[in-house]
C-alpha cells in the first residue's frame, strides 16, 4: 500500500548513512507498518469525528486490538482490501454505537455466544501468520485473559449504566467471535484447494 513511499525513505535513509545496506528490508517493513498504523488512527480520528463518537470508537478500537492481535482470524489478502475493510468495520461500527438500542438480553446473550467461540476457535492463524504448537498455547491464554476482563468491565459498566463504554466493550468480542469463524471456514478452504492442486 505504502511501497513506494517507503521504499524512497528507506533508500534516504541507506544514502544518508542513518541505515546499514542489509538492514535495509527490516526498516522497510517497519516504516510500512508505521505507515498503515498512522493512516488506520487518521480513519479511526475521521469516522469516530464524522459520527461524533471518539472516545466510545478509541475504547472499542484498544479492546478490539488487543482481543484480535491474539485470537487472530479471517484478514483481508492484501493491504488495500485490508484498509477497506477496516473502514467498513468503524463505520458499521459507530453506527451500532449512536443508532442500535442493545437491551440487557441481548447484550448478555451476545456476549455468551461469543465468549464461547473464542474459547473453543481461538488462535485462528493465517497462511500469512502460522503460529506454531506453542504459540498457539501462549496466544489462547493471552486470549481468554484479555476477554474475561473485557467481558466484565463490559458487564460491570452496564450495571453502572455507563452505556457507551458497555456497548464499546460489547462489540469488541462479538466482531472477533465473527472474525474467527471466518477465518476457519476460510482456512478450510484454503487446505481443500491445496490438497485439490
């Protein structure tokens, strides 16, 4: 997405000495991750200003961030599909947050369901991230640590009547639990065509 701009700071960087030659594709991949992270926060700052909900978006984003980089699941092929979808997801998003009245059964319900799925489906990897026997043992107990305690400030803030965080929180594992099934059903497909070839 960003391979052309950073390829030109890269090679600055190689000229002016800043870098040595052979770390070269290491600050590459770096500067284009920085990239995508400024332009990701830019949207998060735009959508969340457009729907005049930053603080409820910033709370879903940290708790979604933090349940997704471990539980993993269903990611777009390529950067550009990636960033499209990531925008579709903050604009369905925040209008689940200002429009869609969540009720108490619901909100519980939801969050059992999803709850559930993460505990059986997570890690979910990728063929762009395959996480090895251990890893997938370490990331499933950051996991499920990470979503008891979303899960019971998302609970904890409801029975305060503080909606906007509950609601923020709520839809974290619920969009992962999603997240997941997809990327089994995608990694299924996946080794079917392999074993097809």
């Amino acid at each position: 997405m960003f391979n052309h701009i950073s390829e030109k700071i890269t090679e600055n960087m190689v000229t002016n000495g800043t870098v040595v030659k052979e770390d070269k594709e290491i600050y590459l991949f770096g500067i284009q991750q920085g990239l995508v992270l400024i332009l990701n926060l830019f949207t998060t700052v735009v959508v969340s200003l457009i729907f005049k909900n930053t603080w409820q978006m910033f709370t879903f984003m940290l708790a979604y961030i933090l349940l997704r980089s471990f539980a993993g699941g269903y990611h777009a092929k390529t950067a550009k599909k990636c960033y499209a979808f990531s925008i579709l997801l903050l604009i369905i998003i925040s209008l689940v947050l200002k429009y869609i009245k969540i009720n108490a059964y619901i909100f519980f319900i939801s969050l059992f369901i999803s709850s559930i799925v993460i505990f059986l489906l997570s890690p979910v990897d990728n063929k762009n991230r395959n996480l090895d026997i251990l890893e997938k043992r370490v990331f499933r107990k950051i996991t499920i640590v990470i979503l008891i305690f979303e899960v019971a400030i998302a609970v904890f803030s409801l029975h305060f009547n503080l909606f906007g965080i509950a609601i923020s929180l709520f839809c974290s594992p619920v969009i992962c639990a999603i997240l997941l099934i997809l990327g089994k059903v995608e990694n299924k497909f996946f080794s079917k065509t392999e074993k097809i070839k």
